[in-house]
C-alpha cells in the first residue's frame, strides 16, 4: 500500500509496446528513447498506465523570473550576451505551473525555456521542433505588426490550455501551431475549450504535414478537424465553390498556403485549389476570413478525372462500404461502373461525410428504384436506419466526420441537398415537400455516353436553366 501517488517514467519508442507491469516496475527507469512516455501510476495499490508525450521536455518562450517580471525570447528583445548575464543572476519559472525552468542558449536550437526532465508542467505539451518555435514566433510578430496586440503562450486557467499566439479582442483568436501530430480526441476537446469561452481557435498546419497524393490534398488523423469554413467565401457566384479550407505556414520560406475550396473525394483525399501569400502581404484577419479566386474549369477537370477513374479502373482493393455497394448492385443486376451521370455530384456540403459521394449517392439511387411513391429525405433516413440493423457496415455508408469549426449539418440537410439536384437535373420531381423519380430516372447509357453525361450534368448544375 502507498501512502501517496508517485510517478515512475519508462521511455518507450514510438512503435513499441511497453510489456507486462510486471517488468516495467522491475526496470522502472530503461530509457530507450526520449519520444513517447509511459506513466505508471501507483496509487493505494492500484496501478493503471497512461500515454501521453513527453511533459517537462517542452519548449516555452516566455518565462517568469524571480522578480515577477515576464520575459520573452522573441527577438529583438535580448542579445545572447544579455541573456547569458541573466541566467547567471536570476532564477527562471513556468508562468503555468511556477516550477523552475531552465534558459538554453544552445547553437543547434532556437533559445528556449524548458521544464526539468523530472517535473511537469499542468497543461499538455508536444514535442517542439526547431520549425515550431520559429513559426510561433513569426506568427507573434507578425499578429503585432498589424497592430492586433498579440499575447505570446498565453495561459487559461479555465481552460488548462496555452496557445501560441493569442489575440484579444471582440472576436478573441487563438491561433494554434500544430506541426507534431496529436491525437483527435485532445484536438477536440482543446477546440470545443476555446469555443466555449467565445474564442475563435484557428488552427495552421505546420508545412511538413502538407501531402499531396497526385491531384489530390491529404488530410489524415486530427488534420480533417482543422477544416475551416469562411464565411465570406462567394459560393454563390459559382456553383462548385467551396468554403471550406485548411492553412498552413512554412517558416523557412515565410509564407501561408492555402488548401481551398476543398471537396471531399474520399475519407481522406481532397479536391483543393493551392493559394499562397507572403507572411508580408497577409493580414491576420485574413487567415481567420479569407476569400479565395475560383477556377472552376481547374475543378471540373479534376472532379471528372476522379469520376473516370471510379468507372473504369475502380480500386482492386476496396473498403466494407464499396463492397456493400457493390454487392447490392450485384442483387439488383446492375454493373457497378455503369451508374447513371447524376450519381457523383459535388457540394461544397458533402465534406461533411466520410463516404465518397459516388457512393452514399449510388445507395440513394438504389433505394429511389425500390420505391413506387413518393418519398422525402426523411423516408431515405428511415430505409437506412432499417437497413444498418440488417448490416453493420452500413453504418458506415453516412458516417459524419468531425468538423468543430464548421457550420452544423446534418444527413437529412445533405440528402436533401442531393435531391434538390437531382431536381434541377430533371431526375427527381418535386411536389410541396415530397419528390418523385422522372420517366428518366432508370435511362441505362454505355460507358462512353456516361463519361460524356458526366460533364453535361456538370454543366447544367453549374448554369441551371
């Protein structure tokens, strides 16, 4: 029995699971690499394990010294010689947690503050790279440049949350520098904290999480999550634009790129158009409601393409949901490639689902054949709330993905949304609040009349008669 909680650390690599507690109590401190922590926790008996990055190996630019005074390690503030100076004479601390810390003045990184390998701080912290403290103070500077009055890692109690750049105000922003990867649940829950306190969280990505896969952005793990919606995005003008985007910052090139206008073409790939502006000629409003040019001859080309490709050279591989779609098309005797042209459409709405469009619209199209009557989104809802209890992949078939900075919307608001253009396609009739699928709706074409309907029914979305 133990009178009080002690913390033992065993350092373990990132792909290495610890063993038995057996053996992590008898090598209580094996250091193997200083990437990943796990804590065993001993307390009145019981012992449970907890992983998490390294806490008292963060990286702080701004500290308290024993005087009370704040300083910060932002240039122009202090020469190195006026530094060195300061750490021979004066004690240093975390503004957070009042533990001592430490000044490094190394040559190979960036000078910063650093709890004691022993403690750790209150907050949680990553794993800091060179690129990180470099951008957070670019970030810093340039928010004061333009007069926001920026606050550096400043601490919420509330909130146990230190972001890297905070910027009061009447729509108060924390603008958060993510470049080491975090699990989606502490994204979430230091979002929905930022939110709940009426700030406005903007995440930027760091610009080594930026990945392309052929046409498409790649957004993987918490990524997705930092999808932004801007309000004064001109979707109006054009049909296919999108409000929704994500930033990055490269601080070795001093500049914030943009993936814009994004539209979902899988769980993970995006159909994006790149803009980038200097850290010089961007303002931070900018970053937080931005309007971005749209090409959409760029995006049709692109969309199509991705369309194409889904007809003729569909995945060899494919997941529990294409293969639910596959095998009920293969019930109903219908070639899985030779869907009809309004299956597939884009909405900028549609990112708020996992599933490819093609085939949560391809399962809406099956169940519009099966039905004789009229029908709503809400009759769609009902067939597949039925059709989950008789297979549990389909759950997955409109599985919503977490937006936190994003408008609400729910399945009937999408599938109502797709209706609508099958509407104007002049697939689906509509009469008050009930549609009802056209004399057209069941029209087979060959696969290069398809390919070509592909892009009038681009067209005619795109200039409604």
């Amino acid at each position: 029995m133990y009178a009080k909680k002690v913390f033992l650390p065993v350092y373990l690599s990132e792909n290495e699971n610890p063993g038995s507690v057996e053996d992590l109590l008898i090598d209580q401190f094996f250091f193997i690499c200083i990437r990943r922590i796990c804590r065993i926790d001993v307390e009145y008996g019981s012992i449970s394990l907890f992983y998490g990055w390294i806490e008292g190996c963060d990286t702080m630019l701004m500290a308290k010294m024993d005087d009370g005074r704040l300083i910060s390690l932002i240039p122009p503030a202090y020469t190195l010689t006026e530094l060195q100076t300061l750490r021979a004479s004066r004690r240093f601390y975390c503004p957070v947690c009042r533990s001592p810390v430490i000044l490094k003045l190394g040559r190979k990184k960036k000078w910063h503050f650093a709890h004691h390998t022993d403690e750790a701080c209150l907050i949680e912290t990553e794993p800091e790279t060179p690129g990180h403290v470099t951008g957070k103070a670019d970030l810093y500077l340039w928010a004061g440049r333009h007069g926001r009055a920026p606050k550096l890692e400043r601490y919420f109690p509330d909130l146990r949350q230190r972001p890297d750049v905070y910027l009061p105000g009447i729509h108060p922003t924390a603008f958060e520098y993510q470049c080491s990867t975090i699990p989606e649940e502490t994204f979430i829950r230091r979002t929905l904290g930022y939110l709940s306190q009426g700030i406005d969280p903007a995440w930027i990505l760091g610009s080594t999480r930026r990945k392309r896969w052929g046409a498409f952005t790649r957004l993987t793990g918490f990524e997705p999550m930092t999808i932004r919606y801007a309000m004064t995005s001109p979707a109006g003008a054009y049909p296919f634009s999108s409000s929704y985007y994500v930033c990055y910052y490269d601080p070795n090139e001093k500049v914030f790129s943009f993936a814009a206008h994004l539209h979902a073409a899988s769980e993970t790939l995006f159909i994006a158009q790149e803009i980038s502006h200097s850290l010089r000629n961007i303002r931070p409003f900018q970053v937080v409601t931005p309007t971005f040019p749209f090409f959409s001859d760029t995006f049709k080309q692109k969309w199509l393409a991705r369309k194409k490709q889904q007809r003729l050279a569909p995945s060899i591989r494919c997941g529990d949901t294409e293969y639910l779609i596959r095998t009920l098309a293969y019930r109903m005797r219908l070639d899985f490639s030779y869907y009809p042209a309004f299956v597939g459409l884009p909405h900028e709405d549609y990112i708020h689902l996992q599933t490819p469009p093609y085939l949560w619209q391809m399962w809406v199209y099956f169940m519009i054949r099966s039905l004789s009557g009229c029908f709503s989104a809400k009759t769609l809802i009902h067939l597949y709330l039925c059709f989950c209890r008789q297979n549990h992949h389909a759950r997955k078939l409109f599985s919503m993905r977490r937006l936190p900075l994003c408008p609400k919307r729910s399945l009937g608001q999408l599938i109502e949304t797709y209706l609508n253009q099958l509407v104007l396609l002049g697939a689906v009739k509509k009469a008050g609040g009930a549609y009802r699928a056209s004399a057209t709706f069941n029209h087979r074409l060959p696969i290069d009349e398809l390919l070509k309907e592909d892009r009038r029914m681009l067209e005619r979305l795109e200039r409604p008669m």
